[in-house]
C-alpha cells in the first residue's frame, strides 16, 4: 500500500495494523518524514513500514509497485492533479485501486472566504471543484467508483465523543481577532495567518461551506 502525503506516519502504521500489509508513506517535508520515521520505531512497525521523501507528481517508486494507494487530505495542495493521478496510474498493480479523501468547496462558499482562506492555506483553487477532480481522474485513466460525501460527520462525532476541536477552533478564532496585533508580532503575520485560516476551515465544515468526501 501507498500513502500519499503520509505525515507522521499515523494513518500508515493504522493501515500496516489493521490489514497487515506493507505500507511505503511518501511526503514533500523534509520534517514530515523525520516524525514519520519516528513514529514507525516507536510503534515497532519498521518491518512493515517506510517513509520517504517525494511528491504525488512524481512518486519515487517503480512502476506496478502497489496494490492500493490511500490519499487523505493531500489533493487541495497537489498543483497539477491530472499528473498526480497519472502517477498513482502508474505505480499502481494492474487492477489496483486508490480511495482518496478530499474536500470540495459547495455554493455555500462566498467568494471572499476563498480568498482568505486559500493563499494561507496554500490551496490550489482549481482543486476545489468536483468537476476539475473528475477531468483530472479521468485524463489519468483512472475512474471513479464510488463518492460518500461524509459533510461534518466526522467533526460531529468529535464533538459529541472526542477532542471537540471545532469548538476550541472557535475559541482561537475570538481570541486571535482579540489580540491580533500582539500574536502578528510574536508569531509573523505569515503563521498567524495561516493558523487563522485553518481554524475558520474547520468551523466552516460544520456550516456546509466545504463537502469533506471519500471517493474510490
């Protein structure tokens, strides 16, 4: 199995536990597959884990080399999809399958909010549209099929059983706009950017702004 955009190496190790399979994690960050690596020793999952530098576009694997890929949160940030799709055609087994998750802007999502928020959150516009997905899918010779749209679901189940973060995310939002100047100046107005936007990312989920979907 692939994991595409792997970060620390959490959903991998999940992955490699659950169904037992040997999982290769790649990301673009440097530091990503650092923490990867240490959470694959810590785990005692080196027999069936790596993680390596490299991107969707261009996967450093050889071809046919996976019988699944799993992509979660990745596919907002990759700036040529139809490439990254035609990769994972590539080092995909014949017959191979790939589920990706992946959020979509709906109508609810007024203009201004986009521009706030995609630059911080280096999102590539064009990826947030159903319709750009399915062209790039299907120009990669890849298909699709099967799309659950799970909406705020997930967010929800974190309210009501976990560790509630749409409601902190609302709470550093109010006090981020409270103290803006000061926070600017310590943290650069660059990260308090960001940080901003990804708090009003995650409570706008919840408004129906963004449709979270799993597609296979």
């Amino acid at each position: 199995m692939l994991d595409i955009g792997c970060r620390n190496a959490n959903h991998s190790c999940e992955l490699a536990q659950r169904f037992g399979c040997r999982v290769v994690g790649v990301d673009p960050v440097k530091h990503s597959i650092k923490t990867a690596h240490e959470t694959i020793t810590r785990k005692n999952l080196a027999h069936l884990l790596d993680a390596v530098i490299g991107r969707i576009e261009s996967i450093p694997c050889p071809d046919s080399s996976f019988d699944f890929i799993w992509c979660r949160d990745v596919l907002n940030h990759v700036p040529n999809l139809q490439q990254g799709f035609m990769e994972c055609t590539r080092v995909l087994k014949p017959g191979g399958q790939m589920l990706v998750f992946m959020t979509f802007a709906t109508n609810l999502l007024e203009p201004q909010e986009a521009l706030r928020l995609y630059a911080p959150l280096a999102i590539v516009p064009e990826n947030m549209s159903t319709e750009h997905f399915e062209n790039a899918v299907q120009g990669s010779g890849l298909g699709i099929i099967e799309r659950s749209v799970i909406g705020s679901e997930w967010r929800e189940w974190r309210e009501e059983e976990g560790d509630r973060q749409t409601s902190k995310q609302l709470l550093y939002i109010a006090r981020m706009m409270r103290t803006r100047e000061r926070l600017i100046c310590e943290l650069g107005s660059k990260l308090f950017e960001n940080i901003l936007a990804d708090c009003y990312w995650g409570s706008t989920s919840c408004w129906g702004n963004y449709a979270p979907c799993s597609t296979y």
